[in-house]
C-alpha cells in the first residue's frame, strides 16, 4: 500500500484550501513536501469525482488498533499511531490516563522519545489533576490536586515534548497549574471539571485556551448557574474540543458548539482508546477494565463512557453527512485548528506550498480512499488513472 510519490500531481479532484474549495483542482507534491509548482517528470495521478483535504491533526488520543498510548510498549504505541494514520490522522497527539506519578513520569520519557523520532506530535497528560466528581473513566484513588510543582515534574520528564495538560481548575493549585503552564507554552485545558461559571472564567483568564472534549465530564448548562459549558462557548480565547461519534454528543450539541464558538474555535478529536480500528471486546484504560460493545467503550464497574473507538474519517463523514456542517468548516476543525493549537501548522494543517504532504482522500460521499503522509501513500487510491 505504501510508496514515495517523489514527483507527482494530484488532479482532478477538489481541492479544500484555506481560501476555499477549488474545483477540478490539483496538489503538487515534490518528495515529502507541497510543491508550488510542476516538475516536467511529475506523474498525474487523476482523482476526478474525489475531494483532496489536509490529513488530519488529532490532539486528544489514548490508542488503537489495539495498542495502548496510555501503558503499552513503544510498539503497542506505534500500532496505535499506524491504525490512525490508515484513517487519516497524519499528526497525533499521545494522551495519558489518570496514573501514579511516578509512573506518569515514566511514560512521559517513553512517549517523548516517540516524539523527538516523529512518530508522534506531543503529549497530553490527561489526569491526574481533575475533579472526582467529573472523573469518568479516571481512577478515583489516584486523583490529586493539580500542584504546580508536580505538573513541572511531568513537563520536565516530557523533555519540551508536553503539550497540554487537562485540569480542574476550580481545585487548589489550578489557577498556578494554569499559569505555570501558559508561562512554558503549553495548553492549559479545562475538563473534568465541577468548576462554576465564574471559576471558568478565572482560568481563562489565567490563560487557559483548551476546553477537553466540551460537554463531557463537566456539569451540564442551567439558565441560573450557567457552569463551565457557557464560558467556554462564549469566549473567543477557548477552543473547544469535540468528540463527534455519534455517542458523547447529541447532534444538537455539537451545532450549538459550531453555531456559537465558531468553526475557527472547534476542535474535533477522538478521544480515542485501544479498541479503535479495531474491535469489541475487553481492554485496560489505566488501571481500570473497559468493555467494548457495538463500539461503545464503558467502565465494567459504573458503566461510565471510557473513550471512543471513533477515528477522525468517521467524524469527518458525520460532520458533513448527519451534521451537514460545511465542508470548509469541517477541515478547519479537524486540521487547521489542532496544528496551530500544537505550533505546528507552519508544518501541517493544510494544503500549501512547503508543508508537509500530508493528505487525504476523499469520494463523494466523503469516504476515506486515500491517505498520504509526508509524501508516502498510507492507503493508496484505488480506481483512478495515472500517467
């Protein structure tokens, strides 16, 4: 399925960019980069009656393909890594569970050497500094305050490979976590939280500029006490992440987020587990035992979600099928957004001259065809004509 693509022009096809979608359009790729113009040798390769879009950036991510980003082997990691990438997410962000620090500190050292290779964009540590009252699928034992010395003990063990840390900001030490964290360029993410309205807007304001996975592990919306979910829609300072598989958010939701954020504030991520690309069953999420069925991860004890088994060309295809939002504004969300989110978009996000060719296709009815990677085809397209 793989193979360098050292001179070549996608055609045919359209083509979303940052300004719009251009019709019967085509994408120059030169080795492992966009090219702005055609090399006399370049094979065509006709992709008529497809969509070409950025590979997409997912920032929040646990696992799959059976491998566990959260207490696997490098290897384990790398089969996660590869199944995403079979479905379109060329740039993935490592996500951590709620874990003994010691043994968080460890993993940081594992996941960044994956990072400093390529395989992977960074780390987020997801846990242990949220709220047991919105813990979900976090092992309640293990929970403490996010102390700003132990949240520097990871980023330090991270190597300059952290990316975010996901707190509960309303407990003792948020506000300096929160702090600390802007102060060192890593996101500060708000979630798993029993914050009220008001102690949302204070880690804004602190420098918060993430919400994780909007909606979930978070006190729902009342008209007189408000909480997280109405100061994370209302300012422009946040970016709001969304899990669109069809389980955590009911449709109407995730408009709600997308009419009033914005598509420029929308994040969509996976939140994904082992069993994604991958199958129902039994799996370990941290400590804790996860069932899967009909594609549906929960705890075996208290039946809370644990994750997803979704992947970004699932959420895609529901973004623009079931939730009719416009194409243009869903490339933005599973692109764009994550990679200046990650300080990487000057590399990844879209389809420009001297980024990385990473890419994928799509037919009409938005099913992934094709997947290429820094200029190597993941998944090659099947049925088009080339010369």
């Amino acid at each position: 399925m793989a193979g360098r693509a050292d001179s070549t022009v996608l055609a045919g096809a359209r083509v979303v960019l940052p300004t719009g979608t251009v019709e019967n359009g085509r994408v120059i790729v030169e080795g492992t980069r966009i090219a702005g113009s055609r090399a006399e040798d370049a094979r065509i390769v006709d992709l008529s009656g497809h969509w070409i879009v950025p590979g997409f950036v997912d920032m929040h991510n646990h696992g799959g393909g059976g491998g566990s980003f959260t207490s696997g082997t490098v290897e384990d990691v790398l089969t996660g890594v590869r199944t995403h990438r079979e479905h379109g997410t060329t740039t993935l962000v490592a996500s951590t569970v709620t874990g003994e620090m010691d043994f968080l500190a460890e993993r940081a050292g594992i996941l960044s050497e994956l990072v400093e290779q390529g395989d992977l964009a960074g780390i987020h540590f997801e846990g242990p500094f949220i709220s047991p009252c919105r813990k979900g699928a976090h092992s309640e034992g293990l929970l403490r305050h996010p102390d700003p010395a132990e949240v520097r003990k990871l980023m330090d063990a991270a190597r300059g490979t952290a990316k975010m840390f996901t707190l509960a900001t309303e407990l003792p030490g948020g506000i300096d976590s929160v702090r600390l964290l802007a102060e060192h360029g890593v996101i500060a993410a708000i979630g798993h939280t029993d914050a009220t309205y008001e102690q949302t807007v204070e880690a804004i304001d602190a420098g918060a500029t993430v919400a994780t996975h909007l909606y979930n592990a978070m006190p729902p919306f009342g008209h007189r006490s408000p909480g997280p979910i109405a100061a994370l829609l209302e300012d422009e300072r946040i970016t709001v992440e969304l899990i669109n598989d069809g389980t955590h958010l009911h449709p109407a939701a995730l408009e709600l987020a997308y009419h009033h954020a914005g598509a420029h504030r929308v994040a969509l991520i996976t939140d994904a587990m082992d069993a994604a690309g991958f199958g129902d069953g039994q799996y370990q999420l941290g400590p804790l035992a996860v069932e899967v069925k009909d594609g549906v991860a929960r705890l075996v004890e208290g039946g809370s979600i644990a994750g997803s088994t979704l992947t970004l060309d699932t959420a895609f295809h529901r973004a623009v099928t079931i939730d009719r939002i416009p194409v243009g504004d869903v490339v933005q969300s599973i692109s764009a957004n994550p990679a200046r989110l990650l300080g990487v978009y000057d590399r990844v996000g879209s389809l420009e001259p001297g980024k990385d060719a990473d890419l994928v296709v799509l037919d009409e009815e938005f099913r992934l065809k094709g997947v290429m990677r820094k200029g190597e085809w993941i998944v090659r397209p099947q049925a088009v004509r080339s010369a």
